[in-house]
C-alpha cells in the first residue's frame, strides 16, 4: 500500500524522551509536531505541563511515559504518576509492564497493576499504552503480555522503551496482530528509523508508531 507523508505521520507517537533533553529542544520538537501533524509528542513526566501549553489549540496530542524505562515502581506510585501526568495535561500514558514479575509468572500482579492505572487514567479520558519490552520476551510470553494488557482494559500494546535490548521486530508485530489485532492498538517502538520500516509496521497492521527521527522517516516518503 501507498501512503503519503501526512498518513504516515498522522499515526506517528513522536518520541522526546532522552534523558539529555533540554527545555530548548521540547520546544524545537514541539514545533516538528505541529508543523507535520503527528499523533502524539510523547514527553517525559517532567515535560507533560510544558508540553501541553506549546501544543495548546493545535491537533497533536500530549502523551507521557511511566515508571520509564524499567516499570518497577510499585503498584502505588503508578497510580500517582498517572494522576500527575494527567493533572499536568497528558492525554495519553504509555505505562512500562513490570517486566520481572511478568518473567517470573504472577500475571495476577502483572494485570492488576496495569488495570490499577487504566482505572485512573480512564476516568479522566486518557488512553493507556502498556510497553512490553519484547526484547526480554519470547513470542509465546508477547502474546501472554498482550492477552493480560487487553483483560485489564489497556488501549494498546507497545514493544518496546528504545532503553532496553532489541527493538520492535515484524515477528513481534505479527504476534501482536494475531493475539489481540482488532481488539486493541498496536504500537511498534524502538528501531523505528526509516520509511520502509514505519509503512512495513503498518501494513502489518500496526495502529500507532514510536518514533525519535521522525523527520528522517518523513523525509524517505519517496523511497520504495
């Protein structure tokens, strides 16, 4: 399938997450949100409130991570988070899965403290995205991961923080597809770097992208 510019970006979760970033440039990337139109600039906490008022009146939304990158903050502080972020403005979370207790099987804890935070957020409206980091996931545990985000009532499944080992694959897309395609977002993240990579993930289904270069991706429209 063709797509333009605009579609890709539309659909486009523009990540500004380092942890170098300075004021100066939430501000230069805000302006890259607008000027293309993307989905979402996704801030860090500290930057929900300042992101918010540079994005004020235009159509791209403010979204934030939490309990980033390694989503071992208790069950609690999740909770805090979220209402802080959202206090600040956020209008979507994108909340890490706690990784260790998924490996280690107590998928009871593992939903709880997902469904903990889709509670708070979606009395306020906001959408939640919960980040596998497939990279330390088997297929056969992404599809359990996916199954358990969906049972606590998520928005989406994403692959990955871009802080942890490997990065969104087709493979794990296809799985994500599979297990809850049609039922919930998609979201590939981490490894997002090019034009083909972006329109593969989308083709495959994918309804969301995480992306850091976005301006690069945008600007290989016209490879094949």
């Amino acid at each position: 399938m063709k797509y333009t510019k605009q579609q890709v970006a539309a659909v486009i979760d523009h990540a500004v997450l380092k942890p170098d970033m300075t004021v100066a440039q939430i501000k230069e990337n805000a302006e890259l949100c607008k000027k293309w139109g993307v989905a979402s600039m996704c801030v860090r906490p500290c930057d929900v409130k300042l992101a918010a008022e540079l994005l004020k009146g235009s159509p791209v939304k403010v979204s934030c991570v939490l309990s980033f990158p390694h989503g071992t903050d208790t069950t609690p502080v999740k909770v805090f988070q979220a209402q802080q972020a959202i206090a600040d403005g956020t209008q979507e979370i994108d909340m890490v899965m706690n990784i260790g207790e998924f490996l280690s099987g107590n998928y009871d804890y593992v939903r709880n403290d997902i469904k903990a935070v889709v509670d708070t957020a979606h009395a306020s409206g906001v959408l939640v995205k919960v980040i596998q980091e497939s990279g330390y996931l088997t297929q056969e545990q992404v599809a359990k991961a996916c199954e358990l985000s969906y049972e606590a009532g998520a928005d989406f499944v994403k692959t990955s923080t871009g802080f942890g080992p490997g990065s969104a694959t087709p493979e794990t897309i296809a799985t994500m597809v599979r297990t809850v395609g049609g039922k919930m977002g998609i979201k590939p993240s981490g490894g997002v770097r090019s034009w083909q990579t972006a329109v593969g993930y989308l083709d495959q289904g994918a309804t969301r992208l995480g992306v850091g270069s976005t301006q690069a991706v945008l600007d290989g429209a016209d490879s094949e």
